[in-house]
C-alpha cells in the first residue's frame, strides 16, 4: 500500500473514532447544562443542583395530553419522592410555568424546581428528545440510571430511583 494511502486509511480511522467519541459524549451519564427560569423570575442552573442526592428530570409540555397524564400521576405520589431532587423542565414561555405552578402544587415540595429552558433547547437536544414527557433520572453520584423518551410511567421512575 502507497504511503498517502495509508495516511488516508489512518486519517479516516481517525476521524471515525473522534466522531463515535462525540456521539458517546452526547449520550454520556453526566448531568446537561441547565439554565431555566422559575416562574418566580429566579434563575436557575447547573450548580444549584444538589450533591449527592439521586435527582429526576423531566422534560414537558403543559399543553401536552400525555405530560398532564404524568404529571397528575406524579403530584399523587409526589411525597414519596420527598428525597429525590426533581427538576421539572419546559421549553414555552414562563406564562406557562406560571399556570402550571398554579394548577399543580409545586411550591409545597421543596425538592421541586420547575422553569422554562425558552427555545435554547439544550435540554432537549442534549437528550435528543422526540417525546414528551422525558424522564431521566440519576443515581447519588450523579451517574444516569434510566431515561425514558415519551413512555415514562410513575412505576418506572420509583422503581429506578428505589422509591416504594
């Protein structure tokens, strides 16, 4: 084999394993960057995520039929979450997160912060996210444990997170 040939050979291996890289990168355990706004204006980011407790993420829509299916679902079993950090992501408009925070009693559970990411979207694309409701959820030392696109079920959720 020529000498360019082979350095071509070994420029597209090369390139094959930097781009598996980045898609194992895009599919990693480790947390998104998060930067929402609460529906009381409060920004909120990545380092306000508490260390060393097991957290869930939940990408919906207010609007959607499924989103307020699950979500009903979960305010019926909200205090058995009490130590999980549940972080309630949109990507409407903050008119939206404040009717939601107003029709579910997100101020009555600490643990729960939920806002709107706009249309940055980097929620949703770091998820990849097709559809809603997305649930992530993540382990003390902040590794993923499960993430369900559009299927998510209150059962599943507690089972990953060892909730009774």
């Amino acid at each position: 084999m020529p000498k360019y040939a082979q350095k071509i050979a070994t420029l597209l291996i090369t390139a094959c394993i930097c781009l598996l890289q980045l898609d194992a990168h895009s599919q990693s355990s480790s947390f998104p960057e998060i930067n929402i706004t609460q529906a009381n204006g409060d920004k909120f980011t990545t380092p306000q995520i508490p260390k060393g407790k097991q957290i869930a993420l939940i990408y919906f829509s207010p609007e959607c039929e499924h989103c307020q299916v699950f979500m009903k679902s979960f305010f019926e079993h909200a205090k058995s979450f009490d130590d999980v950090f549940i972080l309630m992501v949109t990507y409407l408009p903050l008119d939206r997160v404040l009717k939601f925070s107003e029709e579910y009693p997100v101020a009555d559970y600490p643990n729960i912060v939920a806002g709107t990411e706009g249309m940055a979207f980097l929620i949703r694309d770091y998820y990849k996210i097709d559809n809603i409701p997305f649930v992530a959820t993540y382990n003390k030392e902040g590794k993923l444990i499960s993430a369900y696109d559009g299927n998510a079920s209150i059962e599943k959720v507690k089972k990953d997170l060892n909730i009774k």
